[in-house]
C-alpha cells in the first residue's frame, strides 16, 4: 500500500458529460484524466463498473466480474471501425443527466458493432478475441449466458422465473442453452472484450498522467445476478432456489427500521472449504482493474446483519459472523503477499462499527475512511471524524456518493452545527471549506466529489440511500471542470503538502 500524501476526485464514469446519454470511457474520460493532472490530483475514485441493477444501481450489478456494456465509447468504436460517423447521427439527449431513453439506442450501435467484427475482424482480431475468452473463463462464459437468458427471458423477470431446470443451473440445461444461444452469447462475450480494451487504454493514459484509478467492490452481489445464478453453493438459498436470509444494515439514526439491502448471504462454511477461490478471483479481478480498491461495507466482514427472508423490515435482523480475516490472508497469500496490510485495499469502515470491526481493521492493516460530514453532529473534540483526529493510514473525504453535496449538507445543517463548521472554515464558501479541511487532513489520501469543487447544491447529489428512484442519475455539464477549478485545486493540494502528478 503506498501512503504518498496525495488528493484525488470522485466522480462515476456514467456521471461524465458527453453527447449519447450518459458518461463513457471514450474522450471526455480521457479529458478528465487530463483535468485531474493539471488540477494536482493523483487519483480518480469510480463506483463499481459492472452492468447496474434496478434503478440503475452500479451496487446492484448483473456480474460481479463484468464490465458495464453501456459504458462503452461509441467514439472510440468509430475510431477503430466497428462504427462509422453516420451510425452517431442523429443523436440528440439532454445534457446533465443520465438519459435512461438512451439505452436502447445505444444497444443498437453496440449491436452494429458486434455485426462488423463478425464480418470484418481479420485473424489477428478473432485471435485476441478467442484469447480472452479462454483467459477469463472463470467469469466470463457465465456472465455472457446470464445476460443473453434475460434478454431471451424478455429482460425483467429474476432468473428464478425461467424454467426450473434452468433455473437451477443445472448442467444438461445449461449446455442445450448455451448452443442454442451461442450467437447472442458470443456478442456480450464480445462486449466484454472491448470494455477491456477500452478500460485499458484508459488506465494507459491515466498512468501516463500520474493518475491512478481506485475503484469499488461491492461485499454483497445482487440476487438477479449471474453469480448466485451460476455458484448457488455460494450463497444462503433454500430448496426453491430463493435467499433464505437477506442483507441489511440495522435501525439507526438514519432509518428507524433499518435498511433492508435484499442481497443473498454467503454461505462462509462452503467459502472456506474452496480456500476462498471465488474471493480470491473476484479480488485478482479489482487489482487488474485498479490501482486501489474500495471494499464496501467492510464491517460485513466481521459480521454482516442478517434478515430472515420474507421480513418487512431490517428490524427483524441479527448479527451473523462473516467470513473474517481467513478471506484476507487467503487472498494476500494467493498474490505472493506476505501479509494482507501489502494489498491495496481501503475498508469503508462506516456504519454501526463495534469492537470485532476494530480489531479485524488493525488485523488486516488496511485505511479506514472518514467523512467531515459526520464531524460536527455534536461538540466532541474527540470525534474520530475531525480532521486533527484522523490517522495518516485513512482516506478523507468530505462525502461520498451516499451523501448530500457538501453545499446542500451545509445549508441544512441547525445553528449549532453550522457554528461548529464556521469555527474551522472561517467565512471560506461552505463547500470549499471543507474540501481545504480534507486536503489539510493527516490523512495520507484526500478524495472530493466533483461536485463539491463546483460547490453545487443538492440538485447534485447521485445517490440516496433507501430511496428507490431517482438516483444515480446526475452527470457533468459539458466544460464545467475548466482551468480555473484545476488552478485553484492544484495550489490548494500543494499547499496541503499533497504530491501532485
């Protein structure tokens, strides 16, 4: 783990601005990359990149090992001939936000694409393209036949609902399903291949930039996906196929009744017996992605909250041993480390954190993380979340993509509250206050939403939690990141003793 002070942005790929309806990996990536080396920042942070869920959740994911197909370039797909300028005509989205109308569209240039490496690609192309089948087998062959059974299935109903044998994932199924949708299965496989190419070329430019990625696994998979599709031994599933418990988190200050997640547990007996292989995989995947990884929910680890299917509510949850620190050693051994403290892992401490939480973060080694927005609640000089009191192995941020704008935070704060920000920021603009408070934290790694260096309001805000709608939606407008927010960033994380590219 490398704790060279630094400072970086948070902003998911999807919220970049750009003309086909949502954010991609294709120039206006790059131009942010760009932006984050001439502001002085060292790190990009992204949501996780798999094909998002229900409400267009990234922490609802299809696969937990596949890329996010609507994230690909249509730019760079011209670039590179699978598409010509004309297939982009016509386009015509509104700006700022994610344009749900945009999938289909999108799909269809996706699908042209697919048509013209099928007819056009030489051997070489077919080569690299049959090589990465064969090298992320593990994952892939799964994730391709899950996707093409949904769309098969009409989209929407959960795998539960397709016919039994096949549902059950049992093998004679799967093999008559994977010959008779072998043309759709080979085009998401395909998908896949270019979102790799793509991502790629990416990190290539980010690392010519000084910039590294630090991205987001997720503890949790979604249950209409096609890992407890493909592994049901993995998870907590009753005879019928169904969760017989949930995750959750428990009543709190936030939520009276808890939040009831809906996520299948793991089954950690079945996990520890395989000597984690499926961890192991899924954590060789993150560090090929990213330089550094974010594992939400750390606390799950310890233990995760645990619902009996079928509950109204959170409420009626318990407290279940996760899988501990075996997980961790056993993924540090399999990569050759000595000590699970050499990955380049930051745990999203957050939460009810009780004391098997604190002893398996000090175990493990790995930053913890904590957000200025919770610091001045109450007059505590010794609240862990105030910047003076934060060690050098953490991340700072001001929020994080579950919290307000720092703007909209600050304008609903009491009078209280707000003596205990002013006390810190002096008459600084709210937002910009806090982003100094980050940056002048022990904390050897400082990261900002990008709408907290714009200071927007909480018209910004991508995510809230336990709302079901209307999230995960709000994107930069064209140009809003320009050369005056990379001048005044640059001198401020200098200023701040962060290194900057």
């Amino acid at each position: 783990m490398d704790t060279t002070r630094r400072s970086g942005l948070l902003l998911h790929v999807s919220s970049l601005p750009g003309p086909y309806g949502r954010g991609d990996l294709g120039p206006e990536a790059r131009r942010f990359v760009d932006f984050l080396a001439a502001a002085g920042q060292r790190v990009w942070q992204v949501l996780p990149l798999g094909p998002p869920g229900w409400g267009g959740s990234p922490y609802a994911a299809a696969s937990a090992f596949a890329g996010d197909p609507g994230l690909l370039s249509l730019d760079d797909l011209v670039a590179t001939g699978l598409l010509g300028p004309d297939d982009l005509a016509g386009a015509a989205f509104p700006p700022g936000r994610v344009s749900p109308e945009a999938d289909a569209w999108r799909r269809a240039r996706l699908e042209r694409a697919y048509e013209a490496f099928r007819r056009d690609a030489d051997a070489e192309e077919r080569a690299a393209f049959a090589a990465f089948r064969a090298r992320e087998d593990f994952w892939l062959e799964d994730a391709a036949l899950f996707a093409a059974l949904k769309e098969a299935h009409g989209g929407g109903a959960f795998w539960e609902a397709w016919p039994d044998r096949l549902a059950r994932h049992r093998p004679r199924a799967v093999r008559r399903a994977r010959e008779e949708y072998a043309p759709a299965c080979e085009r998401e496989a395909f998908w896949q291949y270019l979102f790799a190419r793509q991502w790629e070329a990416l990190r290539e430019h980010a690392r010519a930039c000084g910039v590294e990625v630090f991205g987001d696994v997720p503890i949790f998979v979604a249950r209409d996906s096609a890992d407890v599709w493909a592994r049901p031994e993995l998870f907590e599933l009753g005879p019928d196929g169904a969760p017989t418990a949930v995750a959750g988190v428990p009543p709190d200050d936030f939520s009276e009744d808890g939040q009831l997640w809906g996520n299948p547990l793991y089954d950690v007996r079945v996990h520890a017996r395989t000597a984690y292989a499926w961890w192991i995989e899924r954590f060789r995947r993150a560090f090929e992605l990213f330089d550094l990884v974010r594992v939400d929910h750390f606390r799950g680890f310890a233990a995760w909250w645990a619902v009996p299917a079928g509950a109204a509510t959170a409420r009626e949850g318990a407290w279940r041993p996760g899988h501990g620190l075996p997980l961790f050693e056993a993924v540090a051994e399999e990569l050759g480390l000595e000590h699970p403290r050499a990955l380049p892992v930051v745990a999203e401490d957050l939460g009810v954190i009780t004391e098997d939480v604190e002893e398996l973060l000090a175990a493990t080694g790995f930053p913890g993380m904590r957000i200025l927005q919770f610091a001045f609640g109450e007059d505590d000089p010794a609240h862990p979340f105030l910047p003076e009191n934060h060690p050098v192995r953490s991340v700072v941020y001001t929020g994080t993509h579950d919290n307000q704008t720092a703007a909209g935070w600050f304008a609903g704060l009491d009078p209280a509250a707000r003596a205990r920000v002013r006390a810190r920021i002096g008459d600084a603009d709210p937002a910009w206050g806090l982003v100094e408070l980050a940056l002048g934290s022990p904390a050897f790694l400082a990261v900002v939403p990008a709408q907290d260096v714009l200071g927007l309001g909480d018209e910004a805000r991508l995510n809230t939690p336990g709302r079901a709608e209307g999230n995960w939606s709000w994107r930069l407008l064209p140009g809003q990141l320009g050369a005056p927010e990379a001048e005044r960033l640059r001198a401020a994380s200098a200023a701040h003793g962060r290194r900057t590219p």
